[in-house]
C-alpha cells in the first residue's frame, strides 16, 4: 500500500486511444508511393513502439531499409494530416479520466507531440492534461526515463506520488527506471506476456480498473 498518489502518466496509443487503423492506413500508404507491399493490421501492430523511426524500420526490412529516408518524408505529413480520423478512446477511458480530474494528469508518449496533441483535441481530452510530452519533445525515449522525469518535474511531482500507465514493456521500464509505479493495461497493442515479464505493479484488463487501484489517495494491489 502506498500513500499519496496524486499523479497519474499515460501513454497514449493502445493506453488511452486506439490509433491502429490510422497508423496502418498511413504506414499502408507510404509502402504504396514506395512500391512495397502493404502490411497486414496485426502486423502494424506489432511495429509500434520506439517511436516514428523504429516504427519504420520494422516495416522496411532487408534492402528495402534503404527507403527508410523516403518514407519518413511520405508517412511523417501523411499521418499528421490523418492521425484522428478513425481513432476513439478506449471502453471507460473518458469517464475514469474525470473521476482522476483532482491528481495531476500527463501525457508521455513516445509518438510525436504534434499528432498526439492533434488526436487528443480531435477526442476533447487535451485539456484534461496538465503536460504532454511527445517521442520529439526530448533527445530521449522510453524505455529511458527522462520523459517520465521530466513530466514530473514540469507537475512539480516526487516520484513516490506518480504512476506510469501504459500498454508496453517501454512503458513499464520507464516508469521503473524512473522510480514511479507502474500500471500495464492488457487490452493494448503488446500480448500480456510480455507485459507480465516486466512484473508491472498492477494489471488492467479494462482501463476503468485504474479505479480500482486508487482509494483515496492510496493506491492498493488489485
């Protein structure tokens, strides 16, 4: 059991809101202007992760790595311009995020702030946000925690008040590496084994379990 919790850090995409069609649909578009063959959605999915350039060099393998220039300069515009329209939140996301409107809130993501900003106004969430921070905000990513720190200075935050929330083992290690708990929700992009590998303070099934977890102030196992 521990005290005080009084700020919560989301990932993004596969924590907050499904991206996955616009993801596919643009990656889809860009292997087209290439001449490369299209990927499948679970493939995508599979992908994710690391931010814009580890997300293209999973989709451009062996010599077509040398494309990986060009299709930053067709996916990057492409996405921004279509980074919401098919994108919605999660089963619970909205009303849970309401009844947290009393701790700090904060978005860490490892996707580029400008399309995280632009899907979150698209969704009517953004405001409920004291910070964002985006995969370009600073020189590093998750899994290092300097995104989760800097978070937390910006909210005037000590680590022992924080939970980082989040859909992949980057986000669990972050979140440790920065000293904060962490909270893996099983419904995302990542299979759950390999969420259970990284040995999360909790498991949510559902994203309206994060209530479970917090109790007036204190946060309890489930």
């Amino acid at each position: 059991m521990i005290n005080n919790i009084n700020c919560f850090l989301f990932d993004l995409d596969g924590t907050l809101v499904d991206t996955l069609k616009d993801i596919t649909l643009s990656l889809n578009h860009t292997m087209q202007q290439l001449g490369r063959p299209a990927h499948t959605q679970e493939e995508v999915q599979d992908f994710v992760g690391g931010g814009v350039q580890c997300f293209l060099e999973r989709a451009l393998t062996g010599p077509a790595r040398s494309l990986l220039d060009k299709a930053r300069e067709i996916f990057i515009p492409y996405y921004m311009d279509h980074c919401a329209d098919h994108a919605v939140l999660y089963s619970g996301v909205l009303d849970t995020l309401k009844d947290l409107a009393d701790k700090s809130l904060a978005i860490v993501t490892n996707k580029p702030a400008e399309p995280s900003v632009r899907t979150l106004k698209s969704l009517k969430i953004h405001d409920l946000f004291r910070e964002i921070i985006g995969g370009d905000d600073l020189p590093v990513r998750k899994p290092d925690p300097g995104q989760v720190l800097e978070a937390l200075k910006r909210m005037n935050v000590k680590p022992e008040q924080a939970v980082m929330v989040g859909d992949s083992p980057g986000d669990i290690q972050s979140g440790k590496a920065a000293g904060v708990k962490t909270a893996a929700v099983t419904y995302g992009f990542r299979p759950q084994a390999e969420l259970e590998d990284e040995n999360p303070d909790f498991l949510l099934h559902k994203f309206s379990d994060l209530k479970k977890v917090v109790t007036v102030g204190t946060v309890s196992a489930l």
